[in-house]
C-alpha cells in the first residue's frame, strides 16, 4: 500500500474533476481529473488495487493496462519527490 506522506492531501474540484495535491512543505502538484481520483482513493486509506478499480470503474472505455501504466508512473514520480510511500 501507498500513502501520502504527513501532512499531504488532496483538494478535489468537483466540476472539472481536477485536483491539487498539496505537501507539507508547501509543495503543490496539479492533478489530473485521473491523478485525483487515484491519489483520493489512496490518501482515503485505500490499495493502489482499490485505486486502480475506481479507474477502471470511471474510464471503462480505457484499457486496464493503460490506467495501470499510468497509474504506474505517477506513484514512481510521486515517490521519488518523496510525496508518497511504501505502507
């Protein structure tokens, strides 16, 4: 499991589905309508698993491999800022 380190959370826009992931540092990362509903599903105490079914759930036209990758990369970028880790 992965979680955002303390002091990190999500600020989701309900009308566009876009979101901001801010640090405890004052860092700020702009998110995709994808990025926050994965980094929402995370920060609300889920699985990366959990994560990547509400992708899947949200864009079921995308294939599963795609939301995976993508999902994928995010984590390996947002662990390697230190914004997310290993549980």
């Amino acid at each position: 499991m992965l979680n955002p380190v303390a002091g990190a959370r999500v600020v989701n826009d309900p009308v566009t589905g876009r979101g901001t992931l801010i640090t405890s540092d004052s860092g700020v990362w702009t998110l995709n309508p994808a990025a926050a509903v994965a980094l929402t599903e995370l920060a609300n105490g889920g699985t990366v698993a959990g994560a990547e079914e509400e992708l899947a759930r949200r864009w079921p036209d995308v294939p599963s491999a795609a939301l995976r990758a993508d999902l994928g990369t995010l984590l390996t970028e947002l662990r390697a800022a230190g914004v997310v880790r290993r549980w």
